[in-house]
C-alpha cells in the first residue's frame, strides 16, 4: 500500500523504476569493490586495509527500497542522487512526485 494514490501506470511506472535504480545502485557499489580488490592486487593497498575498507562501505545503508514504500520516495532519491535521471520518468510520473523530488533534493 502507498501512501499517495498514483495511477495503475504511473505507479508500475515507478515500481519499474525503483528496481532499476535499485541495480544501479548495487552494480556501482559492485564496481567500487572491485576497484578496491584491483588496488590490493597491484600491491597498492595492505589485505586488511581492503577488507575493513570493503566492510566500511557494504555497511553504509543503500537507498530504502521497500516494496510496500510510496514508490515516489525512493524514485525522488534515486533522481537526487543520480540513479535515475528525471529524462527516464514519464511527464505524468514526474508530476505526480515533483514533490517529492523538490524535497529530495533540499
């Protein structure tokens, strides 16, 4: 249940959207790692410098992707931080959650 009342289609619309904002996010935190594992490799950093350094950021909180979340939060988020672009929301959508986004972005 969400706490706004979207349409049918703007509301799958922003479903769809929170799941690929969501796998951006993991396939970025995938490709620090690997940075970081890279640099262990070529000697540049220590293996527990690596490690604490891998653990400090798989603790940092990823974005809240609830499923029973208003849909149009995590979407605000993700334009806010860059997961999304606002180009990606239908103009219908992107109305629906202007509010949402302005505060996102405060």
């Amino acid at each position: 249940m969400t706490g706004r009342v979207y349409s049918k289609a703007v509301e799958s619309e922003l479903r769809d959207l929170v799941e690929v904002a969501r796998q951006r996010q993991v396939e970025h935190r995938l490709r620090e790692f690997q940075r970081l594992i890279n640099r262990w490799k070529r000697g540049r950093s220590a293996p527990d410098e690596t490690l604490e350094e891998i653990r400090r950021r798989a603790a940092d909180a990823l974005a809240p992707w609830s499923d029973d979340a208003d849909p149009g939060v995590p979407v605000a988020h993700a334009i806010s931080a860059g997961w999304l672009s606002g180009d990606e929301l239908s103009d219908q959508a992107r109305r629906s959650i202007d509010v949402h986004i302005t505060l996102a972005e405060i």
